[in-house]
C-alpha cells in the first residue's frame, strides 16, 4: 500500500468567532513552519491527487494478531494524552493509514505528531502552522484544495504525511534535512534529533520483541 510521491510526486478554516475561540483555548506548538516553495504544474498535480484519495483508513498490517498487537499497544502509550479509548483506536488506525500511504514509518509519524502539537488536534504554532502535524495553511492553496480544513484529523494527517513524502523525495531519502525542510529549520540539528529521540525511545515497535517478552512474561511463575 506503499504511496510514492517519487512515481506520482506527491472551508475554509473556522470561521469568525469559531476561529477566535480555537485560538484563544489552544496552547502555541513547538512547530517551526515549513517554507513556501514555487512548484512546477506537474508537482502541484502530483501533491493534489495525493491529498484527494478518499479512501477509508485502515490498519494496514496484514497478519491479524500483529495488528491487534500493534494498536493495543500505541493505544496504551498513548492513553495518558488522549484518555478517550475510541478516539485513541481512530487517531492510531488514521496515522498508521496515512504514514504507510505515503510511504513512511508510522512510527516515525508518531514521533514528529508528539515533537510538533504533542498530540493536540487543534495546536497552533506562532507561525500558524496547524493541528496534529502542524502542516502550514499555505499548503492548501499551494495544492488546490481551498476547502480543506486544517484541524480535521484525516485532512491534517494526509497533508502532513504527503508532505513530508515530498521533502523526502526532494532530498533523496536523506531523512534529517526531510526533516529540517518541514520543520523550516533546514541544516539544524535540534528539531530532526528531537524528533528521531521521540521516535526511538516512545514509539519504537518491533512485534517479534514484544511478542517474546509477553512469552517470558507468562511463563514465569506466579
């Protein structure tokens, strides 16, 4: 399910008094922003048919009991942020969608959502950068899609995803300037380390690990 941007390069916000309270009740994010960059036509094209496919998320893991095992476990990490267990299991299956979509570690998304919003939907960077991946308001004219709304968790997870695709691709692969690009502090250190250190030590997952360790764990006597 693997979505390369490198084959396919990859309302309006709340209005009025909405607006106004969203801004007033949410805490600035530690988001940088991710600079405007002319776009050829045909890289345009490519970002816009990638943030239009409708498709509904899923937990794209193939075998059912690595599945289960991976959403229970995100899901107990994640509990002390987001209490709200159903919620949990949508954000979690939408993430783990959107990352494998467009080609990225899920839990490397995990990592960059906690570094930019800490897993707040409707975060505000003092550079206005928006939502869970704090994705930057000038994207939406940038890709032609003027009626897509920043703080809806699919949208934002989309974008975000297909964006930092597209700063992959353009760096070839090199994840720590990727990085830099889309926190628009490119060639500094701080914000890819901050990021690959919360990738590591809160989101890292390797099944067969964990499967061992529950093994061990019930056969040792009670």
């Amino acid at each position: 399910m693997r979505y390369a941007l490198s084959v396919l390069l990859k309302r309006a916000f709340v209005q009025g008094a909405l607006a106004a309270a969203l801004a007033a009740s949410t805490s600035q994010a530690l988001a940088g922003a991710q600079q405007y960059e002319p776009l050829a036509a045909s890289v345009r094209a490519a970002l816009h048919q990638a943030v239009s496919d409708a498709a509904a998320p899923i937990l794209p893991i193939q075998d059912a009991g690595e599945r289960a095992q991976w959403l229970a476990e995100m899901s107990r990490r994640l509990e002390r942020r987001i209490p709200d267990a159903a919620y949990r299991t949508e954000l979690l299956t939408s993430i783990h969608y959107e990352a494998t979509r467009a080609g990225l570690d899920p839990q490397l998304v995990l990592g960059l959502i906690q570094v930019e919003s800490n897993f707040r939907k409707y975060a505000i960077s003092s550079a206005g950068a928006r939502g869970y991946m704090q994705v930057m308001p000038f994207w939406i004219k940038v890709i032609g899609r003027e009626d897509d709304n920043l703080f809806h968790l699919r949208t934002n997870l989309r974008y975000g995803c297909t964006i930092l695709r597209h700063y992959l691709d353009i760096e070839k692969g090199d994840l720590f300037r990727a990085l830099g690009r889309y926190n628009g502090s490119l060639g500094k250190a701080e914000y890819p380390n901050l990021v690959r250190n919360a990738w590591e030590r809160h989101w890292s997952w390797s099944a067969a690990r964990l499967a061992a360790n529950t093994d061990e764990a019930s056969a040792k006597p009670n």
